[in-house]
C-alpha cells in the first residue's frame, strides 16, 4: 500500500468499527437488561379464537408488566404447526414468545407424519395461563335429552349418529372420539372448516351432536337453540352448573379441559426465563386479571412451574397418543 493511501484506510477501518459497536453492544448485553425492545407473541391460531383471546389478554399484561410492547402475530394454519415451527427457528433472546396446548405438544406429533418443531427439545415452557373445557350439544328439537338416550341409539345403530367438528385433530374431534371409546359405541365425524361452521351444523341438525368449547357455545344454549347434555371438565363449569360432567354420568376416566400456556426458545437465558415466569406469575395473580378470564369463558386451573410444565407435556403426550391412535385420525 502507498504511504499516502494509510491514512485514508485507516480512516475506513475505524468507520467500520465504529459502526460494529451498537451491534457487539448488543449481542454482549447482559440477560439481566431484557427488554429494551418489543416481543413478538406468536398466535397458532385465528383472530377471534380462544387462543387469539388469551393471546391478546397475554400480550396487554405483559406490556404493561414489562415495558414493551408485545404485539401478537397470528399463524392460524395446519393446527398450529406453522406457528411452532416459526417460533421453534428464532433466536433464543427472550424476544419472541409462543402461545402453546394441548393441540400443538400432545395432539400434533401423533397426527403428523412430521412436524417443523419437537415439543420436548425445541421450546422452555413458561407456564400455564388457564384451561377451557368442552361441552356436548344438540339441537333443541333433537330426540335426545340425555348422554344416555343418546348412546343408546348409537348402540342401536352403529355409525349412524353424526357429530361435527372445526378439523381434524382438534379438541372437537378427539372430545367425541374419547367418548366412543370409553362408551365403545360408533360414530361417523363430520369435519367443518373451523368451530363456527362446525356449532352452526349442530345447531341445524346436519350432524346429531358435537363438543365445542363452553364460551363458544354458551350463546346458542342460552337462546334455546343448543341442548347441553354433559361437560367434558373434572367438575362441573360455573358457566353450565345444572350441566353434569361426562364423570357423573359413567365415565370415570373421562376429561378434557384443554390448557392454554406460553413458551419460548430452549436456549434462551435462565434470568429471561425467569422474568418472564414472574410477569406471567403476577398477572394470574391479579384479581382483576381473574375476573377477565372468566368473563371470557376461561377456567383457572392449579399453578404449574415453568420446572413442572415439561413432565406435564409429557404426560399429556403420552396419554392423548393412546386416545389418537385408536381414534385412527391422521392429518396428511
């Protein structure tokens, strides 16, 4: 090099340091900063969905709790596998979040051939937020008034009674699904585009009966349109207390209350993974934050730990393989 070219190129080389700064700041700061920018939240399912409508809920807590904003991304395809497979590929700094359930770590590695995401491998569960549970409707001018006399006619006829659902593999299906199992009777399914259509075709009468979410069924059985025969819960819902559990009426082993959680990237940092335990901690605390659930239709369900809520995913896993594999339902 020229003499007289060095100090032009020494000039370039400290331009360019200079400019690597803010990003080798950044990469180096310590976990305890976080946030200093706003998190992405994940959404594996529609705007309007109960997993939207605690997304939402989720993202306004956090914003407030946290100080940035928290805005919600909806990835409502392939029951939620684009969703986790979008959030299992991002960088592992706190920044994006993931709404998860039963759907997306127990129920799609069984109805999948294969999935962009491995539940157990891929993500830190943060916690559980609350659960929904199922009830079983049909139409007000069906012949059926009791999970008995229902049962009964499918004993009579097998695969004749109907039931719909929003999709294979979703908690519609399997609801039914278990049902015919425990109850060994045979029912034919009838899968719908998503749980509107599928309510709509039970409110009709094209298919004898369905399971759909209580907070999206509760305007139908109370305006006389919908018959409630049973709910899928532990105990009965505060929403249908006359309605008695799938357990009272000889199913012991029968429930289906679906949790809604949140998760991130594995190898995020402890000390981010703590504060986010903390934030979502603090929100389920707030008397207020309660009320809000259960205004909009959600149960709240024991305090899991981030440490409790793999050995949980496990065992959802385990158990609702057995109900899907014997169910025979695959998603291709």
């Amino acid at each position: 090099m020229d003499q007289s070219d060095l100090p032009a190129a020494l000039t370039r080389r400290a331009a360019f340091a200079a400019a690597l700064l803010p990003l080798a700041a950044q990469a180096q700061a310590p976990a305890s900063a976080w946030p200093t920018r706003p998190i992405t939240l994940i959404a594996p399912l529609a705007a309007g969905s109960s997993v939207d409508i605690m997304a939402r809920l989720l993202a306004e807590q956090w914003a407030q709790r946290l100080g940035v904003p928290v805005p919600v991304e909806n990835r409502p395809a392939a029951n939620g596998t684009v969703a986790l497979g979008q959030a299992a590929r991002a960088a592992p700094d706190g920044y994006t979040a993931v709404i998860t359930g039963q759907t997306s770590v127990a129920f799609n590695p069984h109805l999948y051939a294969t999935l962009p995401y491995d539940p157990f491998r891929d993500f830190a569960y943060i916690g559980r937020i609350a659960g929904v549970s199922n009830a079983l409707v049909v139409r007000a001018a069906s012949p059926f008034r009791s999970l008995e006399e229902l049962l009964a006619a499918a004993r009579a006829q097998p695969g004749r009674l109907t039931y719909s659902s929003g999709g294979v593999g979703s908690t519609h299906h399997l609801s039914s699904a278990l049902l015919a199992q425990q109850a060994q009777v045979e029912f034919t399914h009838v899968p719908y585009r998503g749980a509107p259509q599928g309510i709509l075709a039970a409110q009709t009468g094209e298919v004898d009966f369905a399971y759909f979410n209580i907070s999206t069924l509760l305007t139908g059985i109370r305006s006389g349109a919908l018959r409630p025969l049973a709910v899928t819960s532990a105990a009965r819902s505060p929403f249908l207390p006359d309605v008695p559990t799938m357990r009272e009426q000889g199913f012991p082993n029968y429930e289906m209350t679906t949790w809604i959680g949140v998760a991130t990237m594995a190898a995020t940092p402890a000390p981010i993974l703590g504060r986010m335990e903390q934030a979502l901690g603090a929100m389920l605390d707030d008397p207020a934050v309660q009320r809000r659930l259960g205004e909009l239709g959600f149960e709240m369900l024991p305090r899991l730990s981030a440490a409790e809520m793999l050995p949980l995913i496990r065992a959802e896993h385990a158990r609702w393989g057995a109900v899907i594999r014997a169910s025979g339902a695959r998603v291709e």
